[in-house]
C-alpha cells in the first residue's frame, strides 16, 4: 500500500545498513522527496574513489492486483511548466541532457512466484531459484520499456527486467571487477541496454557497452558540495530556486570501500 516516495526512503535506509563501502543519500531540495515519480541520479563509485558508473532512476510501484504500473505513462505536469509531458519521455530527455543512463525500478510484491521469470543470472542458478525476493525491486531500461507503450503490465515489463542485485553481481563467477561496483553497474546497464540502436535517439554517449567514467560528472559534484554544506549546517543551498540541476530529486552516492 505504500506509494514510492515511501518505498524508496526504505529502500535506502537498508541500503545504508548492508552496503559494505560508504552510502550518500543527497536530495537537491525538500520538496522533491515528495514528487511521485521523482528522478534520482545515482553513482557507484568504485575502490580507487574516482571510477564511476551513473545512472537515471525513475521508481515505479506494481498496483495492488499485482497486474500493472499504473502509472508508468503517466501525463503530469513539471515544476513550472504550464503543459503535460509524459513522465517516460521526461525521463529520457533528461538522461540525454544529463548524460546518464535512464533506468526504470519496478517495485513488485507477487503473490505467485510462478510469475517471475525464470533467473538468466549465473548467482541465482547457483542456488537453483529465482529467488523471488529479488524481484521485490527489477530493473529495467528505459528505452525497452518506451517501445512497450502502451503496455503497463507486470507481464510484459517483466521480459526485460532484471533484479536489482544483478547490477552489482559476479553473475556467479565470485569474482570482483577491477573497478568494484563501478565496472559491475557499467556491466549490468550493458546488458539491460542490449540492442539500443543510434535510431532511438539517446545520442553517443549512451549507447551500450557503458564503461565507468573516470571521475564524478559534474551532477554529483554539486551533490558532495550540498553534502558538505549540509554537514556545516548550511541549508541554504537546498532551496528549489537553487536546484542547478531541474528535474532531479537529488542524487545517490555508492562508495566501495577502499581496499575492495
Ligand atoms: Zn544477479
């Protein structure tokens, strides 16, 4: 019953309990955290400090049927603008402007484990399950679930969706990426956009294979000097005028621990 502003401060709250490295959590101005459908900006950053795979994230919650996300095409108005846009095709113009890959998390809760589909990753076949508590958040790439509309359905976002943990898992090789979770994430986004062609428009820079960055682009370097300000006690700078980046919420930092 609860909506994704809820389920995703949870999320992060675990998050923060069992990741290993260092979690920020940085939202850019208070009222943000409320918008439904808000998008967040996240990094993972890999041992060295520098090395680092981003992303878009836009959360969407399966309906209580556990048949659809019903909001996935949702038409909303932005902050200050005056006409409707849908929340899919905003999502991806401000992957584009911001250079990050737009991905969908799909929150589920399936009564019937029959429904998930069988694991393609190499951890999962380990333990012989789909496990199905790793649905309870799947991701997705946003251009695959653009060329579904209209189709909202768990049943066919599924087909290319993969669990959340995928993004960080040795695909049952146990073996860690030089570069931590920054090589893993590159990976996983390598794999959920398979087949992205130059004709769907993300321009160059996100066309699959992804390979980490050398350094934090310029998003989250705003976001570690709000940090840093918040720490001081200067709120100042969470203000909605001051926001330097429309359009997202705020960002999400994963730092490995440095020995990794
Ligand atoms: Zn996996």
């Amino acid at each position: 019953m609860f909506n994704e502003p809820t389920v995703t401060e949870v999320f992060l709250l675990d998050l923060v309990e069992v990741f290993p490295g260092k979690v920020s959590i940085i939202p850019f101005n208070p009222k943000a955290e409320s918008q439904i459908g808000a998008d967040w900006a996240w990094a993972f950053v890999g041992p060295d400090g520098r090395s680092c795979q981003a992303l878009l994230v836009q959360a969407k919650r399966l309906d209580n049927h556990d048949r659809e996300y019903s909001e996935l095409y949702y038409q909303g108005k932005p902050s200050g603008s005056t006409y409707s846009v849908l929340q899919s095709d905003r999502l991806i113009a401000s992957a584009k402007r911001y250079r990050l890959p737009p991905v969908y998390a799909f929150y589920n809760h399936l009564n019937d484990p029959s429904r998930i589909p069988r694991s393609s990753c190499g951890t999962l076949d380990l333990i012989q399950s789909s496990l199905p508590e790793s649905w309870g958040v799947a991701v997705a790439s946003a251009i695959n679930v653009r060329k579904a509309k209209p189709n909202k359905t768990y049943d066919c976002h599924r087909h290319h969706s993969r669990p959340l943990h995928c993004v960080l898992c040795s695909r049952g090789t146990g073996q860690q990426f030089a570069m931590g979770s920054a090589d893993a994430a590159a990976a996983a986004l390598s794999t959920l956009f398979e087949g992205t062609s130059e004709d769907d428009g993300l321009g160059p820079d996100l066309m699959p294979p992804f390979e980490p960055a050398t350094e934090l682009p310029e998003l989250f370097q705003y976001a570690e000097h709000i940090e840093q300000a918040r720490a001081k006690g200067n709120t100042d700078l969470l203000s909605e005028n001051r926001n330097e980046f429309p359009g997202i919420a705020g960002a999400v930092i994963l730092r490995d621990p440095e020995d990794a």
